[in-house]
C-alpha cells in the first residue's frame, strides 16, 4: 500500500487545520477535451467543514467550465516541507524528506445568487483578515463598486466527499529521534516544518 499506514493522517481535526494553515490550494480537474488542468486558488472551509468556499475570475477556464455544470475536482494542500539530513539526528542514517500533503475530493458547484456570493466573499476576507492586526472588512467597499465586481467573480462551494492525509514525518522512528530531528529543524529556522513533527 502507497502511502505506507504510518504516514496516513487519520486525525480529522489535524486536516481541518492543515486546510487553514496552508489554505492555497491547487485545483486539479479534467477540461471538456479530457485534458487535465490544474488551477491555484486559496480555499476556506465553511462553518460546518463539511465544504470548502472560494472564488475566482469569471474568464478562469475552470470557472467557464463550473458555469456550465457541477463538476468533480481534487484539491491538494501542500504544507511546510524539509530536508531531513543524517546530521540532524543520531539514528538517521541515509537523507530524507519530511512533508505534509492533504487531498481533498469533492463535488463543485457556482453560486450565482448575488447576496449568497457577497455573503461568502465577506466570509472568505474575514478569514483572511483574522490573522492581521489590523483588518480589513469587504463592507469597507462601496456597494455600487462591490456589485459591479462581483459580475466578473465567480464564487464557488465544494461539497466535501473525501479528505486523504499523507503526512511523512520519521513515524518509523523512535520518538527520541523525531525529537532530535524536530530540534534540528527549529535550529535551523524551519519552524513551521519542526512544529509539524508530534
């Protein structure tokens, strides 16, 4: 089996934060020719995480081909990463990488409805904007402006079917390993891939 169990993340709530740490998500469906395209847009969960919300240019391929009909998409999460040296620990003997990737299968469909679409922007910015000091609010934008923008906005919902985590982080090793390992990463300043290693 591929992935290995061991890197199979489980924790349903560690999948959920992954999705807000690392929200850039990118879009991989198939075009109406059978080609695979793949789109880069950041992704919010809805309050009841059972969807993900987004928005994107109205002449976006995928948005021209969303308008047309629901469609079945993969979105991939990529978190921190790192190199993983035999020098950063006693028992690690050859190099490796440590990484952190979700998937996530779904369903997507347009919302075309004008104050649903208003309503999720604001949702999508606040999220956004809770992380700064000072924040900014979309109500901040003249609503004659914010109508007239949104004509050219495509806001959309994927329906959640599946959530698969592939987290490699020397599971297979001693938890004093993973310890040293997770030292040696904060040495070296790559805090959000050591703060990965539990």
């Amino acid at each position: 089996m591929y992935p290995p169990n061991q890197y199979i993340e489980n924790d349903y709530s560690r999948l959920l934060s992954h999705i807000e740490k690392s929200p850039l998500a990118s879009l991989i469906y198939q075009n109406t020719q059978g080609d695979i395209e793949i789109c880069h847009i950041p992704l919010v969960l809805d309050e009841n995480k059972q969807h993900l919300l987004g928005h994107m240019a109205a002449n976006n391929p995928l948005a021209k081909q969303l308008a047309k009909q629901p469609l079945n998409i993969k979105c991939l999460f990529n978190g921190a990463d790192s190199y993983v040296s035999p020098n950063d620990a006693e028992k690690v003997y050859l190099p490796t990488w440590h990484y952190a990737k979700l998937e996530v299968k779904g369903t997507a469909q347009p919302i075309s409805e004008h104050s649903q679409k208003r309503e999720i922007m604001a949702y999508s910015v606040a999220k956004f904007e809770d992380k700064l000091a000072t924040q900014w609010l979309l109500s901040q934008v003249d609503e004659n402006e914010l109508s007239h923008s949104l004509k050219y906005i495509m806001v959309f919902r994927i329906e959640i079917t599946e959530i698969v985590g592939n987290f490699k982080l020397s599971q297979d090793k001693a938890s004093e390993t993973r310890e040293e390992i997770k030292q040696s990463l904060y040495a070296r300043g790559d805090k959000d891939s050591a703060d990965l290693i539990y």
